[in-house]
C-alpha cells in the first residue's frame, strides 16, 4: 500500500447516488455499461443522463471535475513512499508502480511451494511486532521442506542443486497429530491409532475444522491402490564410488519393477513400512498442507506457531522426514510443473534420485532468508490498529492458495479476552484515580437512572479533563513567568525584557522604520528585479549598479536623453533569451484569439476594459496593424545596438521581442504595454498648453518608453528575467556555483586549521614567556626593559672598583678574560706587575660578576630579538589567514547568492531582514579595497501569511501578543504581510540592533549575523549618504516635460552629470 507520511493513502468510496449502478463482483454482476472508457470517463447506463470521472488506477469515482482535479493533484505531488522498498519523493502512480514491480520481483524470489504453507502458519496469529513474526516461522520452516523445492544437497563435502520429488514423514506422525490435537481446546478431535496402523473413522465435521485451520485427512480416505511410499520413475544408477553418508540413501533402480515404482533400501524406516501386512502408504504433497483427502499431513505440527519450538520439534521432529530428491545438472530447465521431464546428462549426478534428510539439505540464500521474509510477509499480512489484532492474510492470497479466511473461534474468544483485561485494566486506573464506584448495583437501576448515570459520568469526565488542561496551562504560564530553569535561547514570544534591562538602559521600543519606499506596492517587483540584473551581471554581461541608480533609470522621463542603464539592461536580457525558440507573431495571434472570446461572451468587453485609467482606448484590429511594421527582424537588429555606444533603436527591438515571445496568458499586461509604445496622444494645439492633446495617433516606440508608467516598466524586466532564468547561461553559472561553494568549505576548513595551529603556538609562546624569569612576553618594550638592565650594570661595574679612573679598556674586559685574570693566567697582568703597577689595579670579584651580568643581558637580549620575530612572522600569517577567512566569507555570500537570497534572520514578530549587497557578480569591496555598496539600506518585510497564523495560533495572542506589538513596535511600526520599511542611516541600524534581545532564537540568530557583516553595513551606509549628498538635484526628475526652453536646458544638463547617466556598462 502507498504511504504518504509514513500513513496509507485513503481512497474515496463510492458516491452514495453511484452505489446501486456499481456492479456487485461478488453476486457476479457484470453490468458492462458501467465500465470506464480509456480517458477515464465512467459512462453510467443509458437511463443516467451524466457523466463521472474515474482513476482506473485506484478505482475512485468523483461527480465533477473539480473534485477529480483536486484528487489528481494530489496524486501528483512528490510526497508518497513506497512501502516495500521504502523509497520517498515520488507522486503516488510512481510509488504504486515500484509496489507492483517489487512485489513482483519478491513473489517470484520467494519459492512458491513455501508460500501455502508460511502463509497458513501466519494466518489469524496475534504477535505484537512483525519481527518478531518473522523469527518465529523462520526457526520453524529453515528444517522443513517441500515437495518440488529446488534445494542443495551436500555430496561428499560439494553442494549440488536438486530437486524435491517425494517427501516421506515419520510414522510416528499420526500420534502427534493426536496429540496436537487434544492440546488444543477448542478443537476435540481424537486419533486412536490400533495396532495395526490404522484408527477408527472420524466425524466429517472434526475432519473440516482441522487443527489450527488445517484441514486433516483420516488414513481410511487414503487410496487403497496407491504406490509405495518410495516409489520413482527414475532409471539411472549411482556410479558405484560414490558411497552414501547416513542421512542420504541412494535409490537404485530394479529392471523387474513396474513403471512408476521405488523400493527402498533394505533396513531403511520406509522398508519396514513396506513389508509389512497392515502398510498404509502415505502420499506427499505439493505444497506442503493437504488439501485434498489423498494427501498426507506434511510438516502439520511443526509448522503450528502456537506451539513452542521445543514443542514442535518434540512432535513433529524435522529430522525424521526422508526427501526423495532428484539431482539437477548444469543448465536443467525449470520443470517444476512436470517432475518426471527429462533432466540434463552434462553432469555426473544428473537424474540421480537420493534418499536425504535435512541435515544435508539447504536453501539458497537469496531464496529464503529473514529479510526476504520480511518482505514477503509485510506484503501478503495485514492487521488493524485495534488491540490485540491478529496478522490476517490478504483476501487476494488467502482465495488463491485455499486460506481459511473465516476467523476461527479461539482465536476471536483471546482476541476478546485480551481487550477485555486490556478494558479492566484500564478501568482499574481510572477508578483508582476516581475513587471506589458507586456501590449499588448495576441491576437495581432503570434504563432512565442508567442513562442520567452515564450523562453524569460523561459530564465529570469532561470536566475533569478541562480542569487538568487549566492546570497545566496555568502551570505553564507560572513556569514562564519566573523564568526559572529557562535555557536560553528561547522562543522570542516568551522572553520579556526584565527590570534589570530597563534599570540598564534597554531599549523598549523599536527605531521607527522608514515607509517611504521606492514605488510603493511594487517594491518587491523593484527589488526582485535589481537583485537579479546585479547577481547575474557576468552571466548577462552587464555591469553592476546601485539601487539608487535603478530608480533613477526608472523614473527617467527625458526622450532627448536616453538612459544607458536602461538600454542595456533590456538588450542583455533579450540577448540571453533570443536563444530559445520562439513562435512568430505570438503576441497577434493571442491578440486576435482575445477579441474572439471578447466578441463570443454574453457581456462583451469594451476596449480598455483590461487596462488602467491612463491606458488609451485602441481597437484590437488598429493595435495590430500598427504593431505590423515595428520590430520586424528585430533578431538581425541586436549586433548593431551593442556596437553603437548609444543603444540607438532598443525600443523597437522590445516591441518585435514581445511580438514573437509573449501571449495574454503569459503576460497579462500585453495589451496596455503595447497600445502605450505605439499609440500616443496628439502634441498640444497650442505651444503655450501644458496639456496634451486628446487624440490618439500611432507613435515611435522610442518617443513612447519614457512615458510608460513604472509598473509596466518593471513587469517587462520582470518578464524578461524570468524567461532568462532558463537559459543556459545562467543554469552554468549556478551549476559552477556548486562546485565553488564545494572549494571554499574545504579552502575554509584548512585554513581554520593552520589558523588554530599558529594561534597554539603564540599563546604556548606567550605562556612560556610569562612563566620564565622574564615577567613580561616578548614585546618592544621587554626589549626596552633589558637594555635598560644592560645599562646598569655597565654603569655599577664601571664604579664598582677601588679605582674609578680605570680605563674604558679595562671595562670592554669579556667575562672569559676576567677570571682567567683571577688566577693569574693573563699575561698582561704579569707584564703589568712586573712593571711595578699596583695590584689593586686587577678587576676584583664584583668586576668579575658584572661582566658576567652583562654578558648574560645581551645573550637575553639576542634572544629576545629573534623571539620577537618569530612572534611579529606569526602574528602576520596569522593576520594574513583572519583576512583570508574574511575573503573566504565574502566570497561564501557571493557565491550564495545566486542560488538563492535568504534574509539575515528575523526579529521577535517574524519580520524578515533583507541586506542585498555583496550578491553574485557585485563584491562588497572595490579595485582599491574600499567598501562599495549597492543598496546601502537594510530592508523589513512584514510576517508572511503562515508566520501570521503562528503568531495568531498562540494562546496568549490576543492577551499579550497585540500589546506587545503595540508597545515594541510602536503605533506606525506594525508591518502587514507584504508591507516592506528600511532604516537607511547608521543610527537607525545601531539602535535596532540595541533593541534586539539575544535570549530569543531568531534575534540571537540575526545579532550574529548582523555583527558578521557590520562593518560593512555601517560603511555603506555612510557612503550612500555622502553620495546622495554630493549629486546633483534635478529640477528635470519632478516633472514630465517643461514649458519653458531655458528651464527644460538647464534640466538636461544636469541630469546628464547624475551618476545613473554617467554609468557605463565595462562588460561590454
């Protein structure tokens, strides 16, 4: 069964008005008429005037179309799993095909002469787990085999594949059958077995119920003239070296035997059988169970899983079947159906026929192990969620394989004791939690007390129930408002800003947003649009520009100047998309195809009707003979408007893309856009009248853009971008994008490492310095500090002796020559003794030590020197991997970007936070390393929808949650879904990020972010605000066209000097 959520899919019954039509499969109702056609339409008999809508694949039938639709849709969606295999993200027809083929795949894996017997066992047993199912009849059926399995055979230590011809049980298998039997309480059938071997006759009623749902055959409905037990057809011979262990017997062929015929091997259990008076032969069977009256029972009780193993073995011992088994040479064909076909003569065993038992017998793994069972049983059991529920098999199996399909009585009489003691036990905890019952009995009352007791006891119930939800809350709300045991961070909902925060200062209130965004509604169509041009700038060979700059463009009105960001930005969008197919004259043909249905309504719509007030009122038929002559071969045109530096005759090329790429479904607002390129009102009567004329006459495109509202501006780059989506430009750009996202986490990865390597060894270093007699690290001014050191004990050396005025060149003495000085070993000092100088004049002892002290302070401070170094060489390359990793962020959130734009986080009431700078193709640092910016503002978008209902869904939303908005967001800070707000100054941003309180989840989220990226938040803000300071004010921006020459001059010069005119595309 399909499963959508880890739960099966529930199918639609059958509408109650269809119920009588449907045909009844079980009282053999065939009504063909009722029968679906192959599109799906169910056609009802000729006496129902409607039509219905069938899925043939789950059997559904729906009254209209919106209910069909609705329910395909949902089969459609990429959220079912198979549940053989287990596989998930597919549409339902998918998931049900891959059940059909593993099904499949599993029932022919599995050997078919188990699947009767297994399924048999299985059938109304009541086992928690299906694991623990599957061991059970695994342990029972490993050691059981059948008749027409295809087994191995251990020959001589090689295994040899064989197949099961006969199978022959113990003799002591009646008895066991007895007393299975007599165990089992509600079944009362006795075998009395004589001396002879044969029982007196059985009720046919005991014979029908059977043991466990098996049905038994008395010995006396055995034929009379059937074969001994160890007959066989088979004519070879084992070859003669080959000697039979004790669990195999090989079965020799007699000349004198009749056709069909098998004598044991003297000695063997089967040949004592045989020669005695009273032998009753014993048939095999097929599948292992008997169905018909001339068929043994085979492995009956062992395969009884209400029997322990120990039990079953006892009884039904495994090892006491013998197996007739056929062997099989290399390629023998699959002759299942007919065990006496001919077999292969390529291999030396083939057609031999051995007596063995299971001991050296086996299974192919791949054919019969735990997991196949698993399988098999998972697909052929099904079970209610009731308690104590038995496996029960599938109707489809049970009929096919001849499965009692009626619930036997024991097995429904536990299954109601289990819910009864589950019910007792249940009652026992609820009157243990209520208190003793009422003590009068239950007979003394009147079905009227009867009924008002049971409303009685359903009212306290309930209000037990409400009063244990009370507590709970109130417990909740209690908890919450001592904030004690809270781990932080939290939900932002629950977290409050304490007393200690007001004492300190926070901020209760939000900054106020700045509403005035650009274009209003259509921000988001602005904003979406300019992330996408500055993204895939290189992908469209467009050079990056500002946000400001964009608006500008947009609002640019001048037809004597035109706008280069402009031009450019519809030649590389129609560029890039000329590349995929096209229909020519797409956009008259829809045209055409929307008068036509204008024309066939019962209202007719006027001309307009679908446009805006400022739209003019053009006939469909005058729009396209207009439309005719302008943009034609328009695809020709594109090479010569990028080799021209003006962009000269862009418009037209627009109006023949639309043409053959955009339809009225496609591109709602077709029809205005295009009526307003090449229609336009007459020029004035008068030079003086500001007012155009009324009259409507065929314009240029070139003359028409500037004029068109913004909203039509942006839904024709929003068109166009949307339509390049799909080229291949920017399908490579995101597919390398993976790739380098893939080289920066791992770049990332190492050079945290070397990063964490050098940052051990400088602190190792600096601990070593501090540990050491040296009191301070190796800095510059340790240094200092040693040669002041070194200073003073020059100077205390040089004063030290008796005589003061020795010279500098006793002073210069090394330590090595003062002592050897000492003892006496100087020449100098000899020659000067010998020369009458007096012998105080030797360096004394404190002479001798400063030397040493001064000897040591330079080796300190040589040292010192090279550990500085090494300190300064470290803390370089570790400076050096902090601006890598920086680098490795930039380029991380570059990269990022063009797969998709997430926000920075959200604050306490869900309000997105949008920062647009450093995406795709525009970095946030220029050729001189200065910080450049693209929007230089942050950006707040109101909760979504489903945010909404979370916030909605809370208790405390209308207690709390309206109040704190109120209070924290102020009076004109609430954001609507949809509704968008900026802060565009440094203040603005410094204080909301104070507001934030990092105990909620979302803003302990969004604080990290924003400190990431901080520093260049603030430049570029204060960038654009220098900018905005520096550029020129237009006179011309405020209004469409001007009167006065001198006025109109002046406003062109200097909306030419503004930076969205002075822009240039370098990509180009």
């Amino acid at each position: 069964m399909v499963l959508v959520r880890r739960k099966r899919v529930l199918f639609h019954d059958v509408p109650e008005e269809l119920r009588h039509l449907i045909p009844d499969q079980q009282n053999g109702d065939t009504n063909s008429s009722a029968q679906p056609n192959p599109n799906g339409l169910y056609r009802l008999p000729a006496s129902q005037d409607r039509d219905v809508f069938y899925i043939p694949d789950t059997g559904e039938i729906f009254l209209d179309y919106e209910t069909y639709a609705a329910r395909m849709t949902f089969y459609k969606l990429n959220i079912f799993m198979c549940e053989v295999t287990g596989k998930g993200n597919m549409d339902f027809f998918t998931a049900m095909k891959s059940e059909q083929s593993e099904s499949t795949v599993l029932h022919a894996r599995f050997p078919e002469q188990l699947k009767a017997a297994v399924l048999r066992a299985v059938q109304w047993q009541i086992v928690g787990r299906l694991d623990h199912l599957v061991e059970a009849v695994f342990d029972r059926f490993k050691d059981r085999y059948f008749k027409g399995e295809k087994i191995y055979v251990d020959v001589q230590g090689d295994k040899y594949l064989a197949r099961i011809v006969k199978v022959f049980p113990p003799r002591n298998l009646k008895s066991a059958v007895a007393a299975a039997a007599s165990t089992a309480p509600s079944i009362k059938l006795k075998l009395k077995l004589s001396t002879n071997g044969t029982s007196p006759p059985v009720n046919a009623n005991t014979i029908a119920n059977g043991v466990n749902g098996i049905n038994l055959t008395p010995p006396e409905s055995l034929s009379p003239g059937a074969t001994s037990p160890g007959a066989t057809s088979s004519t070879s011979k084992a070859p003669s070296k080959y000697k039979p262990s004790p669990t195999q017997r090989v079965a020799r062929s007699y000349p004198s035997a009749a056709s069909g015929s098998h004598v044991p091997i003297v000695g063997s259990p089967l040949a004592s059988s045989v020669d005695g008076p009273d032998m009753k032969p014993i048939l095999d069977s097929t599948n292992g169970t008997s169905s018909t009256p001339s068929e043994p029972l085979i492995h009956t009780v062992g395969a009884d899983l209400k029997l322990s193993l120990e039990e079953a073995v006892k009884l039904d011992d495994p090892t006491g079947y013998y197996y007739s088994v056929q062997m099989l040479g290399e390629g023998a064909p699959d002759t299942e159906g007919n065990l006496d076909a001919p077999m292969s003569t390529g291999d030396k065993w083939s057609g031999t026929e051995m007596e063995v038992t299971c001991t050296a017998m086996s299974r192919d793994r791949l054919g019969f192990n735990k997991a196949l069972l698993k399988r098999f049983l998972k697909d052929a059991l099904d079970r209610t969620n009731a308690v104590a529920s038995p496996w029960v098999v599938k109707q489809q199996l049970a009929e096919k394989y001849g499965i009692e399909t009626q619930m036997p009585e024991e097995v429904r009489e536990g299954v109601e004791g289990v819910k009864k003691l589950d019910h007792e036990k249940r009652r026992k905890i609820w009157e243990d939690r209520e208190g003793p019952p009422n003590k009068k009995r239950k007979g003394m009352l009147t079905d009227e007390e009867k009924v008002a007791r049971d409303a009685e006891e359903l009212k306290k119930q309930q209000e037990l129930e409400r009063m244990e939800v009370e507590a709970d809350l109130a417990a909740r709300r209690a908890a919450a408002a001592k904030k004690r045991g809270i781990r932080y961070p939290t939900e932002d909902m629950d977290v409050k800003l304490s007393d200690r925060d007001r004492k300190a200062g926070k901020n209760l209130t939000r900054p106020k947003f700045e509403k005035n965004v650009p274009f209003g509604k259509s921000f988001e169509t602005f904003l979406m649009t300019w992330n996408f041009l500055v993204t895939f700038g290189k992908a469209l060979n467009l050079s990056p520009f500002t946000l400001d700059e964009y608006e500008r463009s947009l609002r640019h009105s001048l037809v004597e100047l035109p706008c280069k960001i402009i031009c450019d930005i519809h030649c590389c969008l129609i560029d890039m998309v000329k590349e995929r197919p096209f229909e020519r004259h797409c956009a008259i043909i829809s045209l055409m195809e929307l008068k036509t249905t204008d024309s066939t309504t019962d209202t007719p719509m006027t001309s307009g009707e679908h446009e805006k007030e400022d739209d003019w009122q053009v006939e469909i038929d005058e729009l396209v003979a207009a439309l005719a002559d302008v943009g034609v071969s328009w695809e020709t045109t594109m090479p010569a408007l990028f080799e021209s530096d003006v962009r000269d005759g862009w418009e037209p090329v627009l109006v023949g893309f639309l043409k053959d790429y955009a339809t009225t479904e496609t591109f709602p607002r077709l029809r205005p856009i295009l009526t307003h390129l090449v229609y336009g009102p007459s020029p004035p009567l008068k030079d003086d009248e500001s007012e155009a004329g009324s009259v409507v006459e065929p314009c240029h495109p070139s003359d028409r853009y500037p004029s068109l509202p913004i909203e039509d501006k942006l839904a024709v780059i929003q068109y166009l971008c949307d339509l390049a989506m799909a080229c291949k430009p920017i399908r490579t750009a995101l597919e390398s994008a993976e790739v380098d996202l893939t080289d920066l986490r791992k770049e990332k990865i190492e050079v945290n490492r070397e990063r964490k390597r050098l940052a051990e060894e400088l602190s190792q270093v600096n601990g070593d310095a501090n540990g050491s007699n040296t009191t301070a690290p190796l800095t510059t001014g340790n240094l200092e500090t040693n040669a002041k050191a070194l200073a003073v004990a020059d100077a205390a050396s040089s004063t030290s002796g008796p005589n003061s005025d020795m010279d500098l060149d006793s002073e210069k003495i090394d330590a090595s020559s003062d002592v050897t000085s000492d003892f006496g070993g100087s020449s100098t000092v000899g020659n000067s003794a010998r020369n009458g100088k007096d012998s105080s004049s030797r360096p004394g002892p404190k002479s001798i030590a400063h030397a040493k002290e001064r000897a040591m302070a330079r080796e300190k401070e040589k040292e010192a020197k090279a550990a500085q170094a090494s300190h300064r060489r470290k803390d370089d390359d570790l400076t050096k991997l902090d601006r890598r990793l920086e680098a490795i962020e930039r380029e991380f959130r570059q990269i990022m970007g063009l797969s998709r734009t997430r926000p920075l986080g959200r604050d306490r009431f869900y309000n997105r936070v949008w920062w647009c700078d450093g995406l795709g193709s525009a970095s946030l640092l220029g050729h001189s390393g200065n910080v450049v910016y693209g929007t230089g503002r942050v950006f707040f978008q109101g909760p979504s929808e489903v945010d909404q209902e979370v916030m909605e869904g809370r208790e405390d939303f209308k207690s709390e949650i309206l109040e704190r908005r109120l209070t924290e967001e102020g009076e004109d800070g609430t954001l609507g879904s949809g509704e968008w707000a900026c802060y565009s100054e440094p203040e603005q941003l410094e204080a909301f990020a104070a507001w934030l309180n990092v105990k909620g989840q979302r803003e302990f989220q969004l604080d990290k972010t924003l400190k990431l990226w901080w520093d260049y938040l603030i430049a570029g803000m204060k960038r654009r605000t220098a900018d905005l300071a520096s550029a020129p004010q237009s006179s011309a921006m405020a209004t469409t066209s001007s009167s006065s020459s001198r006025r109109a001059g002046r406003g062109k010069a200097e909306v030419a000097r503004e930076s969205y005119m002075t822009w240039t595309n370098k990509r180009r």
